[in-house]
C-alpha cells in the first residue's frame, strides 16, 4: 500500500522541467511542519538498487546508511528545474554549516543515455563537488525511482535525433540513515526551511 501510495503521489508531481502543484500526503504525525515539508510518518522503507556515480563505481543503498541523504532525480540537460534544485541544494548545505558534514545530497539522472558518469560529474562539478551524482540505462533507474514514486518521461520528436526533454517529477526526497523515505521536499521550498528542518533531526 505504501509503494501504491508514492507511485500516485510521483504521478501527481509529474513535471515537464516546471513546478508541479502540491499534493497532500497522508501522515499520522501532529507536529507542524512548514510548507512545502511533507513528513512520512512511519518512514517508508526503500528496496536495494545498483547505479553508477560520478566516478564510474557502484552505488546501492547500502553506501547511503549511516548518513542523511537529500535526492533528486532529473537530467544534466534540464533547462530550469535541474540546475535550480543543485544550486538551492548549494544554499542549504551552506546554511547547515558545519553540521552539513552528516548530510549527502544526491542527484540521479533519468537519462542514462546522455548523462554518463563524466558528464554528470563536470555537471555536478559547477554546483559542488562533492554532489553524488548517480546513473544508469533504464532497467537500472526505473526500479528506483518507482520506490521513490519518482515518475519520467522522455519526450523525444519522432524521426530526430535533436536534443530532447524528460518530463520528471521535480521534488526533493530525504532518506534517513536507516535507508528509509521520511521527507518530501516540494520543489521550489525555501532552501533556509528545508536546513531548519534538517537540523531537528541531525544530532
């Protein structure tokens, strides 16, 4: 039910690279939180997956435990959305300070064809470096950003071979030390909320 759950809140989110409009998530928490942070309570537990970083080696869940994770998923040709979420990823990090050390922000790109690991990296590169960066053809996306309710779409004219786009969901997503989905940012929150909220939660 859970998974169900996220795979309609990703279909809601759908984005052409443009904000997607708000979707209520059900949680049994009490506690206010600020819009545009949208706790899963309890936290959803997240399947196993194997892509590529930025520096050609394997990357699974496994190397996300022990660390707060803030992902995104989008594509390095991305005209607005992409670049906007790096660079307010850039503003949080800033904003954490020194606790920022316990924070990984994570980009996934759902189009493994264009975004090999070098140019995801020299991508990554122009935000912060030490941005995850992840990638892989489809078979190897798809089951990921299903557990994420991420959906994507690429959006190719017929008959050309010209640049195209991916219709993408466009929030962000928190997954806790113990590989769990406890947050959802929507696109377009306040980078200083988005480090307040972080901060009740890192010791």
């Amino acid at each position: 039910m859970k998974r169900l759950t996220l795979w309609l809140i990703g279909a809601l989110l759908l984005s052409a690279c443009a904000p997607a409009a708000p979707t209520a998530i059900p949680t049994a928490t009490t506690a206010p939180f600020p819009e545009g942070v949208r706790p899963l309570d309890p936290p959803v537990a997240l399947p196993n997956f194997s892509l590529i970083d930025q520096q050609g080696k394997q990357y699974s869940l496994e190397d996300m435990l022990g660390k707060w994770t803030v992902v995104s998923f989008g594509f390095v040709h991305c005209p607005d959305v992409c670049p906007i979420t790096l660079a307010n990823f850039t503003l949080v990090k800033q904003a954490l300070g020194e606790q920022a050390s316990q924070v990984v922000f994570m980009f996934v790109s759902v189009d493994g064809a264009r975004d090999t690991p070098e140019v995801l990296g020299k991508h990554l590169a122009l935000f912060d470096p030490e941005f995850v960066g992840l990638t892989g053809d489809d078979n190897a996306v798809r089951p990921m950003t299903q557990a994420f309710g991420v959906r994507y779409e690429i959006v190719k004219p017929e008959g050309t071979e010209a640049d195209y786009l991916v219709n993408h969901t466009a929030s962000a997503f928190l997954v806790n030390p113990q590989g769990e989905l406890q947050r959802i940012y929507s696109y377009g929150t306040d980078p200083e909320i988005i480090a307040a909220d972080l901060r009740t939660l890192l010791p």
